[in-house]
C-alpha cells in the first residue's frame, strides 16, 4: 500500500502506521525525514489516535521488538500520552532510550523532553537536556527546537536568552509546530498584536483548537469593546 503519509487525525496513524503508509524501509523509513514518525507522534500527542489506540501501541509495540527506532520513539510517545495502555513515563523514558540508543534523532529529543520532566529542579539533567536538544535542533527537528525555545525561555539548562527564545520558537513554528507558534506568539503579542494574530491564525489553520480559541480571543481584544447604546 502506498498511501501518502501527509494525512491528518486518525488517518495518521491508521493510513501512515497501521498499514504502513508506502514510507519505505520498515515502519518509518530515516530516508524521508521521518514524515510517518513526526505525524504519527503529533496524532497520538493530540489524541487524535485514541480511537485505534490499543491497535496502535500493539504495532508499536511489536515493531520496536524488531528494532524499528522510529516505532520505540512512538510506543514511547504512546506510554507517556497513555494512549492504547496506561500512562507509564518510566516505560516511556525506556522506550526512548532504546530509539535514542538505536541512532532515532526524534528518540533522543523525547528522551531529553521526558528527562527534565521526570527529574524537575536537577540542574545536571537540565544541561544534558539542553545539550541534546541542541544537537536535534541542528539536525532540523522543530520538536526539539520548539523544547529548547522553551528551556532558554525559562533559563533552564543554561542561562535565558529571550532573543534566542524568539528564534527558535520561529524555526519551530516555520517547520509546522503549532505549539511553538503559540510560544511564540505569546512572546511577540505585546509588542506585535498582528503578529500574534497571524501565528494564531497559521496555528489554528494547521488544525490546533487551543489556537482557534486564541485567536477568537485575541480578534475580540483587538477589536475593542462593542458600542452601547449608552455609549453613542
């Protein structure tokens, strides 16, 4: 079968995974720059693989078994949203580490994600985080830039650098990450209003519904406050 792998919602993971969706060499082909990976793991982020979720993490499940990298990256991204079995973030952390350890970019970056999560105030494991996420970053993975925009953002691994923060949140967003474009906004509202309408829009186009409500709300801001007949 040879479906493209651009689908949205629970076609993701049915058309992009379940039948493996023509991306070549194994569940997830390296060769395309993990696209089947990337959409999958967004579709189980956002819940939208709740519907074939036991299928999904079965797949996984048994594809990581035969070394697929980009199958334990998602069976972790399963664990950690408990989709297809119970939230497990020390089964999440394991099932990353061995995509990581498998030579998956994506792996590594969840790993550092789930890593600073699971150990908050440890300042070595913060550095390490930010070092990790740097190197994906690099190598055009905008999860890991929109994690690092967020880390530099907030000083953590490393001192806070609001200009950077900016950048990164840029490329991420750029790259089709509608939470960086949400960081980011939130970043540039004050001074650009525009702007930020113009994040949320782009956002809430690519199918975020936090991004529509913000853009409801930001449209209604920006337009001021509705005449009364007490007012004219």
């Amino acid at each position: 079968m040879n479906i493209p792998c651009s689908l949205s919602r629970v076609a993701v993971v049915s058309a992009c995974v379940l039948f493996g969706a023509g991306c070549g060499g194994g569940v997830f082909a390296t060769m395309n720059g993990y696209d089947a990976q990337s959409c999958s793991e967004a579709a189980i982020r956002r819940g939208e693989a709740a519907g074939i979720g036991r299928e999904a993490f079965e797949f996984f499940k048994a594809s990581c078994t035969a070394e697929d990298a980009g199958a334990c990256s998602a069976l972790g991204v399963a664990y950690e949203s408990g989709v297809g079995a119970a939230r497990d973030l020390r089964a999440a952390a394991i099932a990353y580490e061995r995509a990581c350890l498998l030579e998956n970019q994506r792996g590594c970056t969840n790993l550092a994600l789930l890593e600073a999560v699971l150990h908050p105030g440890d300042a070595a494991v913060a550095r390490r985080s930010r070092v990790t996420l740097e190197a994906s970053c690099d190598a055009d993975d905008r999860f890991a830039c929109a994690g690092l925009g967020r880390m530099v953002r907030d000083g953590r691994g490393g001192p806070t650098d609001m200009t950077g923060a900016v950048a990164l949140f840029e490329r991420a967003c750029t790259s089709g990450d509608t939470d960086a474009c949400m960081d980011l906004a939130s970043l540039v509202g004050v001074a650009s209003p525009d702007r930020a309408l113009q994040l949320y829009a782009r956002a809430c186009t690519a199918g975020d519904p936090k991004a529509c409500a913000a853009l409801g709300s930001a449209s209604e801001r920006s337009a001021g406050p509705k005449a009364t007949v007490a007012s004219r």
